[in-house]
C-alpha cells in the first residue's frame, strides 16, 4: 500500500454531494476502503477512507476534492492513517457484535451517557447510533410518546451476562429499556413469535377476572400473585383457581371476551408480523376460549391454552387435557418451530410471569414483557416502558421501515 486517507466531509446536505466527490476520486482510480454516512437535521457528516494506488500521487487527489468541497460549500478534512493503524483496525472486524437498544418514552442526554459508559466500561467500541423511532414534532415533545436508539459495538467482553445484569440494574435505575443482544445472523432471520396471553397480549389475567364474575375474586388474585412470583407450582395453583370457577354460567365467557383490554401496541406488532410472514402463536395457561377469541381478532396462527370443562352451560371446576405450564409452553414452542421448519434460533418468545420463563430460554429471543421482578431478573430481556409493538425495534425494524 501507498497512501491510506481518511476523508470528513461535513456541512448542508445537498443532493449530488456523494456522486460529485466521487467522480474526482474515480478519475484517480482510488479504492474506497471504507464509507459511512449519517445526516441528522439536514446536516451531513460523510467519511470515506480511501488508498491512493502507487501510480498516482496523492497531492492532485487531494486538491481537486478540496476545490469540490469549496465549490459545494462543504467542511473537509483530510488525515493520513498508517498501514499499522489500517491493519489493527481490519483485524477489528473479528472482535464479536452486539447491538444496545435504548428505549423509552422519551430519551434524554443522560440516558446516553449512562449506556455508553457501561460500553466504554467494558472495552466494547460503537461502530454505528442508529434512532430507530420516527421523528417527533415540537409540540409533541412534552407528551407520553416513544423514542428508541440503537448502538452496534464491537468487541470481545469476558462476561457479556455481566454486561446484560449492568444494563438490568441501570434501566430500573432510569426508568428505561436496554437490550443487550449478540449481532449474529439469527438477530435479522427471526420466523415465529409465540405469546403468552394474560398480562401480555391482554392487560388482564382471565382467570381473575372470571373469578370476580363467580364472587371468589380475592381467593383466585391470591394463588394468582402468588403463581407469577414463582412461590408455588403453577399446575398446582391452576387447579385451585379452576376449581373455585365451579358453577360459573358459560355465557359470562363471551361477556369477559368481548371486552378483554388488548395490550398496548399488540394490534400493529401482530398485524406487521402478518404482513413481513412471520408466524405467530399463543401459548397460554389460561382458556382456549379466550385464546381463540384473540386469535380472530388478532389474526394469530396458533393457539395453545387450556381446555376449560363446561357441561350443561356450567363450568364444572376441571380442566380437560394436558395443563399448559411452563414445561408445556416450552416444549410447544419447539413443537411449533419444528412444523414451521424454523430453527429455534429463529424464534422469539414474549411473556410476563414465572410460567413463561422455560419458553423465553429456549427462544432465541426471550422477552419479559411487563414482567414481575424475578421474571426480569432471569430474562436475557425485558420491556416494560413502551407498548409490546417495540419489540420490532428489538429485532432491528425502524419506523420508517414500516411506514
């Protein structure tokens, strides 16, 4: 190699500006080495590294991309690299990725510097800042909105499940979101979604609120809490709960169905999943009754969930068929995966509660969505400040994307 340059541009984004610098580089026979752009508020900041093959001299180059600069009204500014600094930084693209999602409804400056402290904390180096969420107008800026920004770093951590429980500690602290995922080709490849049903794609526990309608609302609220903290066996809690259903008239079903609270977000996520051929599931430890309702209003492929006993127009109390718990969640995703010719690498599992956690490990992405603290504390990810739609952000969608 001759001569290695790194080349900023930077000033009013103009139409033409890329194509006009390089012609001039063409004309030399230059090989562009490396190219980046971002453009934030109309304002251009372009970088090329560039080698100046040996039959040409590098004076000429640099004058006539100097004069263009001058002419388009741009900043620009040259600097050598050495060939030992070109090879340290080839040898860089090695090193793992792993890509940081800030979320929340609003993000600030201290935000920011909290999560690249921890990057820069633990020797990892941003390569690119992508903002994912659309662009808010000034009078929009006070009210509940969202915002998320993404970091793509490189580098080889000796704990990345360190990293993941130092930006766990830091988004309870902010009131904030943060992801923190390994950059592989399974992260832009995923195919299915399961969901769990209450507290997730509905704000509701079912259960809950049938018991209300049967008069034992607190007892079943109880085992209910009690079940999600993970404080006592699910299937075991279940039956109790059903059991306290007993006598409950069938036509309070459809009453509870019609007016189940759709979580935030849920509508547009699923819809989208739709639309981009991604396959989607519910895996429950509530009813099949509900599960189906959501499944037509949803437009979800699959559904998974208990079979509530009614006999005569009453619920009996029992259950029919196997007991969907946490095992069952799990073993119904690979299940799934397998019919669907998806890899389990490829699939994405969203839930809140104890129950939920075999299915989120065994998910090559496992969300706690809105989840009680032991739930959050065990996913590799969760997501409680923004509506379950943010979780196209977690798989690298922007909003210009599906706009």
């Amino acid at each position: 190699m001759k001569e290695i340059i790194l080349i900023n541009i930077s000033g009013e984004d103009k139409p033409g500006l890329t194509s006009s610098i390089t012609e001039i580089l063409a004309g030399y026979g230059v090989n562009i080495l490396d190219i980046g752009q971002a453009v934030i508020h109309d304002t251009l900041s372009l970088g090329f590294l560039i080698h100046i093959p040996e039959e040409a001299e590098s004076s000429p180059v640099l004058r006539d991309v100097l004069f263009k600069a001058h002419e388009l009204g741009v900043n620009i500014r040259f600097t050598p690299v050495t060939e030992d600094s070109y090879e340290n930084w080839v040898e860089g693209q090695g090193k793992k990725r792993y890509i940081v999602t800030l979320l929340a409804r609003q993000i600030t400056a201290e935000h920011i510097a909290r999560v690249t402290g921890v990057v820069a904390g633990n020797s990892l180096n941003i390569d690119r800042i992508n903002r994912l969420s659309g662009r808010i107008p000034m009078r929009q800026l006070s009210e509940q909105s969202r915002s998320c920004v993404e970091f793509s770093v490189r580098g080889d951590p000796e704990n990345p499940a360190l990293i993941r429980e130092q930006f766990l500690s830091l988004a309870n602290e902010l009131g904030v979101d943060i992801s923190f995922q390994e950059d592989d080709v399974f992260r832009r490849n995923r195919r299915l979604v399961v969901f769990d049903m209450d507290s997730t794609l509905i704000e509701a526990e079912v259960i809950d609120e049938l018991a209300k309608a049967a008069g034992v609302g607190e007892q079943v609220s109880e085992i209910t809490e009690s079940a999600m903290r993970g404080e006592i066996d699910f299937t075991e809690s279940f039956k109790r709960r059903v059991a306290l259903l007993k006598g409950l008239d069938e036509s309070v079903l459809s009453e509870i169905a019609e007016n189940l609270p759709v979580t935030e977000g849920a509508e547009k996520l699923v819809s989208t999943l739709n639309a981009l051929g991604y396959t989607t599931a519910i895996l429950s430890g509530g009813f099949n009754y509900f599960g189906q309702y959501l499944q037509k209003k949803l437009g979800i492929d699959y559904v998974h969930a208990n079979e509530l006993e009614i006999i005569d127009g009453k619920v009996t109390g029992n259950v029919t068929g196997i007991v969907v718990d946490g095992e069952r969640k799990k073993e119904l995703l690979k299940q799934i995966a397998e019919q669907e010719g998806v890899r389990l690498e490829q699939t994405i599992a969203v839930g809140d509660g104890a129950n939920d956690l075999p299915m989120l490990g065994t998910a090559g992405l496992g969300i706690a969505f809105r989840a009680k603290p032991i739930v959050k504390e065990s996913a590799e990810h969760s997501l409680s400040t923004l509506g379950l739609d943010a979780i196209l952000y977690l798989i690298g969608y922007s909003d210009r994307d599906l706009d």
